[in-house]
C-alpha cells in the first residue's frame, strides 16, 4: 500500500509523520530541537544535531507506521523560513543555523530603511527586509563575520538542509527561493537583488530553484542507514511551512484567509496578481504564476503559552495537556462578564516594530486571573485582525481557514470568527504543515494529479464557526480602543526598552 512521508522542522521540534495514500496519518514521531543563545539576540541551532535529530523521528516513524518502509513512495520536508543556514564548498557546515528568532541584524536593516534600500526591495523583491530574512542575516554576517562570509558555498534555509542530508543535492524551491532574493515578477533569483544588499559575491551561492511537487533527488545509502527509509525513494523539493501549513488545511487557494495561530501570527491569502505593500510579504505560492501574500508578526499564541509558564507553572506541570481543559471554564466565565482588561501581545515581537512591548491594560484590583487569560486570548486574536484587515485592503476573501494549537479551542475558534467577522473553519488535520508536505511528494511520483489535489473528504471532518452579530459589535469597540492604545504607546516604547538595556 502507498504511503508518504512528510517532514515537519519548527522552531522547538522535529516532526516525522507517515500517511497512508488518502492522508490518514499511520505514525508521528517528534524530536525536540535544542536553541543556543550564546548572547543576546542570536538564536542558532547546530545543523547536525538538527539532522540526527530529524533522522531519528523519521526512523521512528517508519518503525511504527505498521508497512515496511518500502511502501513510502516519496518524501518531502518543510521547516522554519527565514533566517539562513550556511554550508562551504562541501557542503559541510558553516557555523550554527541562524533561526527566523534571531534578531542580530538590527543594524544593517536601520541602515536600509534610512536610506531607501528597503523600499526599492519592496518593489524589485515584493518585501521589505526584516530582522531574520536572509538578506539581513547574510549583511551581518559580511559585516561582523568576514572570514566565515568569505567560505560560504551555499546559502540554504533550514528545510532545503534536510533535504541536501537526505539526497546530497543542494537546492530549493519558488516558496522558499522568495524570501529576499527573487524578481517579484519572474519569481526567479535576480542578481539586481543581490546588488541591492551589497551580497553580489554570493550570486553563485544561491542553490537551483525547483517546484515544489518535483523530485529533486533519491534517498542516499547513508540517510537511508540512519532513517530507515529504503535507498533511492524520491525527495520532491518541498516547501516553505507557512505555505505547507495553508495548503495543509485547504487554505493554499484564492478567496480564503488562511491563518496559523502559533508562534506566530500568520495570516496569508493567494492572488494570481502581485500585489506589494509593506504591510505583507509578497512570495511566490507553489504553482508558478501565483503569489502568497503574508502579514506575519511573531505575536500570537506564545504570549498564552508564556502566560501559563510565568503564572500557572505549577499548575501546568500538575495538569500537563490537560492544563487547557482545566482553565476552560474559568476563561469562559470571564468572557461572560465585562472586562476593562485589554493585552498588548507583543512578548516577542509586534506589526509595530521590534521596539513594540507586551502590557496589560485596564488592570484593577478586583479582576484575576480569568480576566487576564480572557485578555490574553483577545490580545491575540485582535493582533491577528490587524494582518487580516491589511490584507483586506489589497484581496478579496470572504472566509478564512484557521490551524495551530488555538485551533482546537471552540471558544477561541468562535473568538477569532467574532473578531475577524468571517466564517472560520477547523479541520481536523493535526500536523497541517506535514500533510502540505506530502501532498507534495504524492503529487512529484503521481500519487495526486496536482500538489493541491487533497484526497480527503474535507466536508467529512471540518466545522465552521459563523460570527456572531452581537458579540462583534462589543469586540469592535474593543478592538478600536486596543488599536488606539498601541498608537499613543508608539512614541513611548523606545524609552520603556531603553530601562532594561
């Protein structure tokens, strides 16, 4: 019986899951992934620990999927986009990867936006650069680290290494290729791009671009050795996992939102016309021809997931998963009250800048921890309308798609349909970014006639959530108040970060 596997690399942790033909998954094997901080602001990940750890969870898998694993016809990875992993001329490599956390290259990305370098990206590349995008990161690197710069061979991002470690071939693919260095317009390496950032040694560096239903190599005898997977199983080139993610729950399509609550705050759409503001990236989806649009700040569920660690964390570690249901009811009494409590989400970053703090708002005496909690949740389902109404602004959709972990709340599912006044769907998908994966390694050897051609019944196992009318009208105001107090703190946030420096 066919099966696929799908490779799945986050910030935290390293999923393998096998599928059978029609997407059920057979088996999901996780493997968390170490950070260093060796100082402020730079976040790595050792590249190899980064493979054993990935060949581990695919072993595992493979072992427990219950077919042999030459019933996988294809694999394909996805992983983190943004910031950059190096190798030298033999593909070994080049120092740490540096992850989409980092926040090293401040300093290069001032300097381009004080001089127009960021605006003229925005019309050659489709975005701006930020903090953790490659064109940042490598600057930094040319700047701070020139012997390092000087031997690099290759420049990948963190899936493209997986997949050069499963075949020996170095390359990319559209979704992953776009996110510094591609014209907007051919979706396509431009050494104008380059030129733009000072990084035109590198031209020869930047790896061959392929679709991402394509396969790109076979299984070597020595990945095979330590992931059990059999010698010579297609690799399709993969993708980008906020685009994997999106096509994963059936988002990756015109006319619909698709929004990941996790880490961050991804809100994207596809649009056959490529369309720039410097409110949203605008990347290449994974047909040719067509773009995704993404408005991402790092402002979502890990300000829930940190609220838990610094003021439940006894509790937590009592209740473990179950933590959620617990702190059910008392989140659902206090939305059932008024509240002056509002929360800025912005722990890790904010659509405002990096300068943009986290606060509580509207704070009394008499309010506790539900109140807080409610706040929290508002505060990132607010900060995800903020994306959304931009790219309302530039695209017609009349429904979103929404996964990660708030997805399996119905309370807060009924929230973001309330505060985003759209219908909001949930799938029952529980590793959306894997499954975007196989799809594409089905569709590279024939299992699907395209990437996009899922072979569930979506109906069978999807529930909507309509917004309701009365409720919105209260969020709205909310909502405006929320925006408004992020407008007079602006001028105020350089000074409040100044006092912990």
């Amino acid at each position: 019986m066919p099966s696929i596997l799908g490779i799945d690399s986050g910030l935290t942790a390293t999923k393998a899951v096998v599928f059978d033909e029609g997407g059920t998954p057979l088996s999901v094997a996780r493997r968390r992934l170490p950070q260093s901080i060796p100082r402020p602001r730079h976040i790595e990940r050792d590249m190899d620990g980064l493979w054993r750890a990935a060949a581990e969870a695919v072993a595992e898998a493979v072992a427990t999927c219950g077919r042999p694993a030459s019933d996988i016809r294809a694999v394909a990875a996805t992983a983190h986009g943004d910031g950059v992993y190096l190798l030298d001329c033999e593909q070994r490599p080049l120092g740490p990867g540096i992850l989409s956390l980092d926040s090293r290259a401040g300093a290069p990305l001032a300097a381009w936006v004080a001089d127009g370098t960021a605006n003229r990206a925005l019309a050659l590349t489709g975005q701006r650069p930020h903090v953790s995008a490659p064109s940042a990161l490598l600057a930094w690197v040319r700047d701070e680290e020139p012997e390092r710069y000087a031997r690099i061979g290759h420049v990948l991002s963190c899936k493209d290494w997986l997949r050069t470690c499963l075949t020996g071939q170095v390359g990319t693919d559209r979704t992953e290729a776009s996110t510094s260095f591609t014209d907007l317009r051919t979706q396509g390496w431009s050494v104008d791009a380059l030129r733009l950032y000072s990084l035109e040694a590198l031209d020869g560096a930047l790896p061959s671009i392929a679709n991402s239903a394509e396969v790109v190599g076979e299984v070597t005898a020595e990945a095979a050795a330590i992931t059990s997977l059999r010698p010579g199983t297609p690799v399709a080139a993969g993708l980008h996992d906020v685009t994997a993610s999106s096509l994963g729950i059936g988002g990756h399509r015109e006319g619909v939102v698709a929004v990941v609550a996790g880490t961050y705050s991804i809100n994207e759409v596809v649009t056959a016309r490529p369309l720039t503001d410097p409110r949203w990236f605008c990347r290449a989806a994974v047909a040719p021809g067509l773009w995704h649009a993404m408005s991402i700040s790092p402002a979502s569920t890990a300000n829930y997931d940190w609220f838990l660690d610094r003021l439940c964390a006894a509790e937590r570690a009592e209740a473990g998963a179950a933590i959620h249901d617990r702190l059910a009811p008392e989140i659902a009494a206090a939305f059932a009250r008024p509240s002056s409590v509002l929360f800025h989400p912005y722990l890790y970053g904010s659509p405002h800048g990096e300068q943009a703090s986290a606060g509580f708002m509207g704070l009394q005496g008499w309010h506790d921890r539900g109140d807080m909690l409610r706040a929290v949740l508002e505060g990132i389902a607010f900060n995800h309308r903020v994306h959304v109404d931009a790219l309302r602004e530039g695209f017609a959709f009349d429904a979103c798609r929404l996964t990660g972990g708030a997805s399996r709340s119905p309370l807060v599912v009924q929230l973001f349909a309330d505060v985003l006044g759209l219908p909001v769907t949930v799938t029952a998908t529980e590793e959306a970014a894997a499954w975007g994966a196989a799809l594409c390694a089905g569709a590279a050897v024939g299992l699907y006639p395209r990437f996009d051609a899922d072979p569930r019944d979506m109906s069978a196992f999807e529930t909507t959530y309509e917004p309701d009318a009365a409720r919105r009208a209260g969020l709205d105001e909310r909502y405006t108040l929320h925006c408004r107090i992020s407008e007079a703190l602006a001028p105020l946030w350089p000074a409040i970060g100044a006092l912990g420096a």
